[in-house]
C-alpha cells in the first residue's frame, strides 16, 4: 500500500484525526453513506480505503470486484479493535453474518429452543476446535471477510475452551464484529483470566434475558466489569415462537419474504446452512421420527464452491423456506424441558386460519420495526 496516494473514504467525522495520522498525505473524502460506483472507478489504479461503518463493507467492497489495478483496504468502523488497515481480496465477497455452536448442549434446555438444543444427544456436546479452526480457515478462502461472528450453544460457556475458539475467530476474521451469545447464568463462575482473554480478543457477550437471568443481572454484570468485558443485554425474552410446518407450502417464497431470520447464516461440522432452523432441524427428526429436509447447507469443502454463489443462494428462498411458517406463533417461554419432556407440538404449527393468514399478515407489518429494532440492540455494547 502507498499510504502517500491512498484514497480514504470515512464516514464518521470523530475518526478524521486517527486517519490523518494513518494517511498523512492521502486524500481523505467524507462521504455520508458510502461512495458510489462512479466515483470509485475514477479513484482506480491506486489505494482505496474504505473507513466505513462496519455493515457498509460488504456492498462496496463487492463494488470493486470488477475495479482492475485497485489496492483495496478496510478499517472497519464501530469495532474498536482493528485499527490497522486490512486488506481486502476484491475477488471474494464479504459475507455478512455466521453463527456458530461450540457446544450444543444447553443448561435451560428452554422449551421450543430455536436450535433444539434440549434435544441435542450425547454425540455431539462440542464443536471440535480443531475442526472449528479448519472450517473458518476454509470460510476465510471463500470470503474475504465476516462482518458479524457469533459463537453460540446451546451454551458456549459450558465448553472449558470458549476463549481458545474466540481467540481463533479473532485471528481468522479480524474484520469481524465478534460476539458469544450466552443465558449468562454461567458468567459469574467463569474465571477472570477467561473473561479477560475474550475481552482481549475484541469480543464482547450478547446476553439472552430469560426470567432467571434477569434475577441474576447483577452478579453478571459485577463479574464482566471486574475483567473489562462489554456486553449487552437483550429485552426480556419471555415468549419464544413456534415456526414449523407440519405439511409444507407449496412454494418457499411466501416464509423467505416475510422471514426476519434470512441472515442467521449457521457453520457447523464442514457445512454452512442459510439458517439455523435449516442447519438443526435434523435434532427434531431424530427425536420425533419426523422427515423435514436436512440437505439444503452447502459443503464448504466442495472445491466448486465460491462465496458468491453462496451469497447468491442465501439471498433467495430456498427449499428448506417451504417449511416454515409465514408467521410466527408465540409460545411462553418455559426454563428446563429436556428431550423427555419436548413435545412436537412447541415447535410445529397447524394449518389453522390464524396461522396461515392471520399470522403471517401480521407479521408483515412488524417485519420492518422488528428489524430495525434487533439491529438496533445489537449495535449497543
Ligand atoms: S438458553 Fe434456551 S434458547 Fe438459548 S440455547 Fe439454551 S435452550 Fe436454547
Ligand atoms: S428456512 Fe427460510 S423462512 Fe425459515 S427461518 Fe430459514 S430463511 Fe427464514
């Protein structure tokens, strides 16, 4: 990189001071959104920096896929943690957001889990961390970049080793927004010295407010100050929601236009799934005997594969859509319903007239705010 011919586009005025030291010479733009395609082609061949908020990168990198003589970098916005510039691949995309178990057990075992965790068996407790490594490292030659990671469960702190998979996320996708998502019951014993390296690694915690998280609020909050991790606490999660289709649409679009889950991208084991429910239903199946599709992920060891056209396939409805409502129906949440005491009836729905017109009309109209409002608390630390 020439940081004396670098063209820098930010969008956040505060930053101006930092990148000035960065680009003393470079030519530094102020641009409200993001540049447009006109204007980048006229910067090529030379240095592009985009210093954007980091979900504005996927779009304009994808942009400079067909610039010829462009050294692209990014600083990711918003993260707090990359500060040096990293160079981008023009020729893979930036995919916007995986999710992924490290172990798939649960100490809720909430009734209808959105990842039949309280259905998982005894042969698949943890994601292995060699096999986690490979698959990121394997994820890395598909796409540039990730632009959120979150590492998930069941419960991710009942696996000992949860800082050994931050630190290697950290390291693989440094670009990333980078979360692990936990009940927090279990935040108050783990040690300092964890909570520090997760910290260290630029990861913070997503906190699912169930009713007994709340009561413990306080002691979760006191062991994440004591080691400097930020988190942030969803609203209370006293319904969860029933999705599944006992016989299946006709065509998957209706479920897909209206879904508010399409980014919930999940890897796991060599596979990389549109969504969870597509990734995990195969833990209904075994449990009840039932025979919802458990092929629609790809192979991410599949040498033909590359990230555009997975982007590509996530972009639209896919088969697994057909099995899924077009509306949510609401459930209570319950605490400790372990396998023996799940029913199909938490995650299936009928096809009544409330829950095939009703619903879904009434999920079109939130759809919008429920986005926008879920991206919103995710943004917050
Ligand atoms: S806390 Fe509940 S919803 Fe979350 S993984 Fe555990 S069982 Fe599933
Ligand atoms: S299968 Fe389709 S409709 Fe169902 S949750 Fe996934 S993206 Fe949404």
């Amino acid at each position: 990189m020439n940081p004396e011919t670098a063209v820098v586009y930010y969008d956040d005025k505060k930053e101006l001071p930092r990148l000035r030291g960065l680009y003393p010479q470079g030519d530094l733009r102020y641009v409200k959104d993001s540049p447009d395609a006109t204007r980048l082609a006229a910067d090529a061949p030379g240095t592009v920096v985009f210093a954007l908020a980091n979900e504005k990168l996927q779009a304009v990198t994808a942009l400079c896929r067909s610039l010829r003589g462009v050294s692209v970098y990014v600083i990711p916005g918003g993260l707090g943690f990359a500060a040096a510039p990293l160079a981008v691949d023009v020729f893979k995309p930036r995919l916007d957001y995986v999710e992924t178990e490290i172990t798939r057990v649960c100490n809720l075992n909430c009734r209808g889990c959105c990842d039949y965790s309280n259905l998982a068996q005894d042969d698949e407790i943890y994601y292995d961390l060699d096999r986690f490594t490979a698959d990121l490292t394997r994820m890395k030659t598909l796409f540039w970049g990730i632009a959120k990671i979150r590492i998930m469960g069941g419960e991710p702190l009942l696996n000992p080793r949860v800082a050994e998979y931050v630190e290697t996320a950290r390291r693989i996708f440094p670009d990333c927004d980078l979360r692990v998502v936990t009940n927090g019951l279990l935040l108050p014993s783990v040690s300092t010295d964890t909570l520090r390296r997760i910290g260290a690694a630029g990861c913070s915690f997503d906190i699912s407010n169930y009713p007994p998280t709340a009561k413990k609020k306080k002691e979760i909050l006191a062991a994440l100050h004591s080691a400097g991790v930020s988190c942030n606490f969803s609203v209370p999660m006293r319904y969860f929601f029933r999705n599944l289709r006992v016989t299946p649409a006709g065509s998957p679009a209706p479920a897909f236009n209206n879904c508010i889950f399409t980014h919930c991208h999940m890897l796991g084991n060599g596979r990389l799934a549109p969504c969870s429910f597509a990734f995990c239903t195969y833990r209904f199946n075994r449990r009840f005997g039932a025979a919802y599709p458990e092929d629609d992920l790809f192979d991410i060891y599949d040498p033909a594969l590359d990230g555009w056209r997975v982007i590509e396939a996530f972009s639209a409805p896919h088969p697994f859509c057909r099995y899924c409502g077009s509306g949510i129906i609401p459930i209570r949440w319950k605490g400790h319903c372990p396998s023996p005491q799940a029913r199909e009836s938490d995650w299936q729905i009928k096809d009544t007239f409330i829950n095939t017109v009703i619903a879904p009309q009434l999920q079109s109209a939130v759809k919008k705010t429920a986005v926008a409002l879920r991206a919103q608390n995710q943004k917050k630390n």
